[in-house]
C-alpha cells in the first residue's frame, strides 16, 4: 500500500513537470470533447469580458452599433433595450445606455451539462427557472455571473449569458 502511493505522487509531480515545459495544453485536455468551452470563460469572466466572443460589458449603445452595424432585431427585455445580431445579444441598462448582459447560442455546439462540470467545475446554482421554463447553470464571478440555459436537466444547453449582477 505504502509503494502504490509513493508511486502515485510520483505520477503527479510528472505531469506537473510536463505542465512546466509546455509538453502539452492544459485547456485542451480538459475541452476536449468540444474545444469551443474552455475555462477561459471563468477566468475572463471576472474581467466582465464574455469569452466566446473576447468582448467586454459596459460597452455604450452607440459604441456597440459602430463596432457591429445595425442588429437584425432590436427591442425591449425585462425593462431594458436589446440589440440581437446573428452570433450574439446585447441587453442595455436604459439608464446608463451600456451593455450589462449578453447572450449567445451554443445549440450548435451540443454541450450538457456533464460538459460544464467536467469543463468550468461545479456550478453555483442549478436550477429550474420556472418563470422562463428553463433548467439554468449559474456560475457566479464576483459581480458577474456565468449562466446556461437548456430545456431540461441533462438536455443540451441553449443558450449562455454573461451578466452584470450590480446593474
């Protein structure tokens, strides 16, 4: 017993050293399946910055519209402006005009919710919304939050948000 334990620590200081000279990624080992989710999403998250599309929120209106053109559709949502463009959705603070969420699609990419653990670890909250009918996965970065939706537990994901929680 005492052998097999020495040898597991041995195992692990390998693979830290493997880390150390760059003998492989890290990320891609644990996003294999689907290189799209990465933990990156957490750790730019807490910047305010949405990872699968590298931008970040707080971006004026205007600032948005001159950066993206005209959205396919535009709007109101649960008392604030949206701008929806093909790969992603703004949702605007009328009172200050910047963006305080977004929102993209990620049907496409068939995750579940066995991807978001193996992937950015437990989330936070996990839990039906039952005014949206929608399973959410909340994972909560200080002032922001990380969320996905699916239509079921273990159904693939819809939907994923970053959003501001203090605005």
């Amino acid at each position: 017993m005492f052998v097999f334990i020495l040898f597991g620590c041995e195992d692990v200081s390998v693979e830290k050293d493997s880390q150390a000279r760059g003998d492989f990624d890290v990320t891609s080992v644990f996003s294999q399946d689907n290189p799209f989710l990465s933990f990156s999403w957490i750790e730019k998250g807490y910047s305010g910055i949405f990872a699968p599309i590298d931008t970040e929120l707080g971006i004026g209106e205007m600032g948005i519209r001159n950066l993206l053109g005209q959205p396919t559709k535009e709007g109101y949502y649960e008392g604030g402006r949206f701008l929806d463009y093909s790969d992603r959705t703004f949702f605007i603070n009328p009172e200050t005009n910047k963006s305080v969420a977004m929102a993209i699609d990620v049907k496409s990419y068939h995750l579940k919710k066995d991807d978001l653990k193996r992937t950015l670890g437990t989330p936070d909250e996990s839990e039906f919304n039952e005014m949206d009918g929608l399973w959410m996965f909340v994972y909560k970065l200080e002032d922001y939050e990380l969320m996905f939706e699916a239509e079921t537990e273990d159904g693939i994901l819809s939907h994923a948000w970053l959003r501001n929680k203090r605005q």
